[in-house]
C-alpha cells in the first residue's frame, strides 16, 4: 500500500526544487507585491489630494 507523503513534505520538496532567490531580484509572492505598491500609491495619492484640498482652502 503505497502512501501519500504529507502536506509539510510535499511543500518541503516543492521548496527544495526551486532556484534559490537572487538578492534583490524576486519578490517572494506575486500578490504580495501588487498589494505593496498598491498601498505606497494610494498613500502618496491621498496626500496629494489633501495636500491639493488644503492650498485651495488657503491653509497651507
């Protein structure tokens, strides 16, 4: 009866398999990093707004 490796050691050899990672190079998981710039722009974009929002009202 042959049996199924478990989750940790499928992902173990999954992992093993893998080219290691060049420094600076990869980001380690795709959404990750959409989410990351995602959420830089949105900061900068809200301060642009407000920034924008404030001269019009004169209190810069």
């Amino acid at each position: 009866m042959s049996q199924r490796k478990t989750l940790e050691e499928r992902i173990a050899d999954r992992q093993a398999a893998r080219p290691p990672l060049k420094e600076g190079k990869d980001f380690e998981h795709g959404p990750a990093k959409f989410v990351f710039f995602f959420l830089i722009a949105f900061v900068v974009g809200l301060h642009l707004v407000g920034l924008v929002i404030l001269m019009l009202l004169g209190l810069h």
